[in-house]
C-alpha cells in the first residue's frame, strides 16, 4: 500500500511539471525551446503603398527602400513590404489625382512643391511639422515645402535651374551663355552656320516643352510684372499681358531638331549627351540619365533670355518635387520612418549624390557638380527667382497647349484664352 501510494506521487508531480512547461510564458508569447533557448516573437507585418514619380531612379529607390525595410526589422521587428509605383511622367499627376479623389491613396507619394497648397486644402496632405527630418533641413529648402506655416512634405530636388548647354560646343564656336535675345539668336545664327542644332526639342511627352513656358513665364513675371498671379487670381489679368513669353519660345521652336515629337526624354537624353543639339530646355534632374550616356559630357546650366535687358535673365529656384505623407495611411508611423530615412544621418548622401541631386540638408557632406556651382553663382549675384505658384491644372494645360502650338493647330491667341480660362476654373474651385 505504501509502495502504491509513492508511484502515485511521483506521477502527479510528473504532471504538474509538464503541465507548468507547456503554459509557461504564454502571457508574452515566448517559452522554452527543447533546448531551453527564448522563442523569437514573429515580426509584425506592415505594407506601404509608395507612389513616385522617378521612374528613371527606379533602382536606386528600391536599393534604398531594401536598406530600410532591414533597419525595420532589425530594430522594431516589423517586416515591411514596399509596393513601389512609378508612371511615367506625363501620367503620374492625373493617376495621383484621381487614386486620392477615389479614396485609394498611397501612403506616401511625390508631387511638385507648387500643388502642396492644393493638396493640402483638399485634405491629402498630413502636417509633417514635428517630424526628425525637419530639423535637418537648409531653411531656404524648408520654406519652398511649407504651407499655412506647417511643413506639408519633405523636399527631394532642391533645384536652380535654367536651360542646359553643351560647353564642348560652346568652346569649340566661341561663345558663352547669351543673356539677352538678341543674344540668344547670334548664338543661334552661329551655331547654325556651323552645321549644329541650337536647340534639342523632345516633345514626345508634353512635360518637357512646358518647361520653355515655365522659365519664361517666370523670368517675365519676376522682372516685369511682380503682381501679376495676384491680379490673374483676382480675374483681373490674362496672358495676354505677359504676351512677350512667346518670344523666347518661338526663337526655340525655330532653331529646333527635327522630328520632336519622336522623341522622348530618355532619346533626348541621349541625343544632347551625343551632341545632336547644342542646348536643351531641360532641368539638371536629367543629369544621372544623361551622364549614363556619355560619362566624359561637360554641360552647364544657364537662365534662359526673356527679354533685352540682361538683368531679366534669372536662374530660377524651385523644389521641383517633394514627398508626402497621406493623413489616410494605415500605416502611419512606418511611414513617417521611411519620410525621416530619406534624410538618415548616415545613408542618404550616398543616395543623394548617386541621383545627383542638390543637397537639401545638413546631412549633406558630398561634393556637388560643376552645373551647381554655375546656377549658383546666379544665385549669389541676385539673379534668380523662386519658382511661381500657378492654381491646379494650368501646368497641364499649358504643356498640351504647347504641342499644338508647335505644330500650328493653336495661335498664340488660343494659347491665351485656354490658359485663361483653366486658370479661372481652378480660382473659382478653391
């Protein structure tokens, strides 16, 4: 009996231990293993909608993003999964626009610092005021991202910038940069008699001919006609008024290469970088895709004439695109990680520099190009403008005016009167 009640004992002490074993720790999900080791809790899984407008920069972005979806995991145990869309330009806004109108918004996306006012009134904007990254940035930089005293985006191109000139083809006739028109069409008489295209025209995507309309609406409003956007805003102003915008983009239209409308921006890129033109009204964001072409390439930036008087010849200042955060994101705080990444103390320069972009930040240590310093030294002499704030949708409109006033299905009057009336509509939208 005795002997009995012993093997009972034992038994019930066996199961009491297996019983503690098998519950032990539940609380915080983590036991023993058969070796007596901690059971790793399983990371937290997070996916991000990243929309960007860089399709050229493709790689480089999603390198970058891989570096921080490692840094997640590594230190907040969180797998992140990044779904990168980049369309093409000419496309990006209206698909943008109308994924954030439909309720689809991507968690993070770029847009031109230009439409923060608007996005941000619409509510597709979240205040980023108090994030890390802010403390970072050149006060200069910041100012072209806030709105209603709030910081609405963190800058990415921070850009002075003109048009862009081959300076082999320069040297090789004797010129330098002209500052007036008369200017610009002696140089373009030279260069012609030389056998050389003056200008490069790709108008295969409407983005790139705008962009006459956008140096030279700009250095025409900045010189000429300061309150000029008020007094369109107020409906008491047309293009009309700033007619003379047109005198730099004929000059160009008529010194062109052929076939414009076959070419793109990667075939233009590769076309200046061969030196089938001498000139291209395209910003230094080409330049890793240009330099891909032709490596040995030495180009300048330089502000484009708008009228004769030299001291309306400006570098314009302009953060051309930025990067936002949708108040929406379901993920907010990883995505606000990946904002303030984008400035990392120790990563971002090499992603910064491989780009070629300006540096926007303190972080910033790397050597800038040679373009740089020649807008800059515009900068420093006065001669420079911050890039104007046109309502919504006229930066489309002007772009599909300009191809059918190349090909002489619009006049100059029915370039006016449609940008006059899409500058009304959104006025009156607000």
């Amino acid at each position: 009996m005795k002997r009995a009640l012993q093997l009972l004992l034992v038994l019930t002490m066996m199961v009491a231990l297996v019983s503690a074993c098998g519950s032990g720790n539940k609380g915080n999900g983590e036991g023993l293993t058969p070796t007596g080791g901690s059971v790793t809790t399983a990371p937290k899984k997070v996916e991000l909608k990243v929309f960007m407008t860089f399709p050229r920069f493709k790689d480089q972005f999603e390198q970058y993003f891989a570096r921080f979806k490692e840094k997640q995991l590594a230190e907040k145990n969180i797998d992140v999964t990044i779904q990168l869309e980049m369309p093409n330009a000419d496309q990006a806004k209206q698909i943008l626009q109308s994924r954030l109108s439909s309720g689809d918004s991507p968690d993070l996306f770029t847009l031109h610092a230009n439409d923060i006012p608007t996005y941000y009134e619409a509510g597709y904007i979240a205040d980023l005021t108090g994030q890390p990254f802010v403390s970072k940035l050149y006060e200069a930089v910041a100012e072209t991202v806030k709105y209603d005293g709030k910081v609405a985006a963190l800058p990415m191109e921070s850009l002075s910038w003109g048009y862009l000139y081959n300076k082999t083809i320069f040297k090789e006739n004797g010129l330098t940069p002209p500052q007036t028109l008369d200017e610009m069409k002696n140089v373009a008489e030279k260069l012609q008699a030389a056998g050389v295209k003056p200008f490069l025209l790709a108008f295969q995507e409407s983005w790139i001919p705008q962009l006459m309309m956008a140096l030279s609406l700009g250095g025409t409003v900045s010189s000429s006609h300061p309150d000029w956007i008020e007094k369109m805003n107020a409906g008491e102003a047309s293009y009309a008024d700033v007619r003379s915008v047109f005198d730099i983009i004929d000059l160009i239209m008529a010194n062109g290469s052929d076939k414009p409308f076959e070419t793109g921006n990667e075939a233009g890129s590769a076309d200046f970088a061969n030196g089938k033109a001498a000139m291209w009204v395209q910003g230094p964001w080409n330049a890793e895709t240009i330099l891909k072409v032709n490596p040995n390439m030495e180009f300048g930036v330089a502000p484009l004439p708008v009228s004769n008087n030299a001291a309306d010849t400006m570098i314009n200042l302009a953060t051309s695109t930025s990067l936002a955060l949708s108040p929406k994101s379901a993920n907010k705080e990883v995505a606000q990680d990946l904002l303030n990444y984008m400035l990392d103390d120790q990563d971002s320069s090499a992603l910064f520099e491989e780009l070629k972009f300006n540096p926007i930040s303190t972080v910033h240590t790397y050597e800038v190009f040679p373009w740089v310093n020649e807008a800059s030294e515009y900068v420093s002499k006065g001669k420079a403008y911050l890039d104007l704030k046109l309502p919504n949708g006229v930066t489309d409109e002007t772009a599909k005016q300009l191809q059918s006033y190349f090909v002489k299905d619009a006049t100059q009057d029915d370039v006016i009167a449609a940008l006059d009336k899409v500058w009304r509509t959104a006025v009156k939208s607000k």
